[in-house]
C-alpha cells in the first residue's frame, strides 16, 4: 500500500486539533502540486510522436489565458527509410527547442498496439523525440491520450477533429490546427492544468 505524505503545514495544523487549540489560517485539503516557493514552468512543449507525422506544440502562459507559440507536424514521406525519418524528428525538435526554449515537455503516453510491427515503429519515433528533449536537459512527463481528451473535450474516446476545434477555441487560434499539432498542444495544455491543480496524483515523469 502506497503512502500518502503530509506537509509541516498540515502536521502542525493537526497538533493543534488534537491539542484544542484553533490553527490558524485556512487549511487545504490537499497541497497544490507546485511548490510555492518555486517558479513555474512559463513555456511548455507538448509532443505527439509518430514516425510519418510528429506533432508538437509550444504554448506560454499568460493573462487573460495561454497562447500558442507554435506548432505543427514533422512530417516525412512514406518513401523515406527509417533512419531519415528518426533524424528528421530528432533534428526538427531540436530547432523547436532552441528557438522557444521550454523548460518542460509533456508527450503522449504510450499505447497497447495490436500490430507489433507498429508497435514498434512507434516507440522508435518516440524514442527519437525523447532524446532530442533529454538532451536538451527538459522535465519530461507522460499522459495518457484518453486522460488528454476527458480534461480539453470531457470524453475520453473524443475525436481529433473535436479535439482540435476545443484546442483552437482554449488557445484563440484563429483555425483549428493541424490533428496531430493540436494533440501536441491538448498534451501541454492538460499538463499545465496537471501542475496546477490541489491533488494528489502527478504526472508520470520520465
């Protein structure tokens, strides 16, 4: 069984419960997950690996909400042997990364492949995109793609055009982008929510 821990804040508070003294100030149910005395990530990259069309998305927070810096798809013809492809993601992310400079990265977390064959070509993209952000030193985490659609459209099993639209109205973007940019930019946006919200679940970090 897990352990759950509590902050000094919350052990003293108990204290004076059990003690019959009032605590003073309100007392949280939960600790937010970002610490308070730490600056929070401001730019965010979001990544959606595939071999044939890599999404990604890079979002910064601000007032009145979050905007996009940019996104797209990395995109390689179906006639390119593997290895042209995995340095085309490598390479294309690290341009990303050097022109916006995030500080932490959220990617689409695995799925159970029915094909081996695709399974495994999908983990080679993945692998690609990975090394490129490790290697510029950025936080990574991991989310499910059914957790992304149930917080950006309230279903789990949504579609990416319904994805895309919510994407485009959350960010002000003037068009819906892309299907794989927009997951890219869902996957920064719910991590955001993730990191901001009283909880006691996190990311997965990887």
């Amino acid at each position: 069984m897990a352990s759950v821990g509590i902050t000094l804040q919350q052990f003293h508070q108990m204290t004076a419960r059990v003690s019959g003294r009032k605590p003073r100030g309100p007392t949280p149910v939960f600790e937010s997950t970002v610490p308070r005395n730490s600056s929070a990530h401001s730019i965010i990259l979001g990544l959606d690996p595939s071999l044939r069309g890599t999404g990604f998305g890079v979002i910064e927070l601000g007032k009145p909400h979050a905007r996009a810096l940019t996104h797209g798809t990395i995109s390689c013809s179906a006639a390119w042997p593997h290895s042209r492809c995995l340095a085309n993601i490598s390479q294309s992310i690290r341009d990303v990364l050097r022109k916006y400079q995030p500080t932490v990265c959220a990617v689409e977390g695995l799925f159970f492949a029915q094909n081996l064959q695709t399974a495994i070509v999908m983990g080679e993209a993945r692998g690609a995109a990975l090394a490129a952000v490790a290697e510029a030193g950025l936080e990574i985490y991991e989310i499910a793609p059914r957790k992304v659609k149930q917080a950006i459209v309230g279903y789990g099993a949504a579609q990416k055009l319904a994805v895309a639209k919510m994407v485009q109205r959350m960010l002000g973007l003037p068009a819906p982008p892309e299907p794989d940019a927009a997951d890219a930019l869902a996957l920064a946006l719910v991590h955001v929510q993730e990191q901001s919200r009283y909880s006691l679940t996190t990311p997965k970090k990887i």
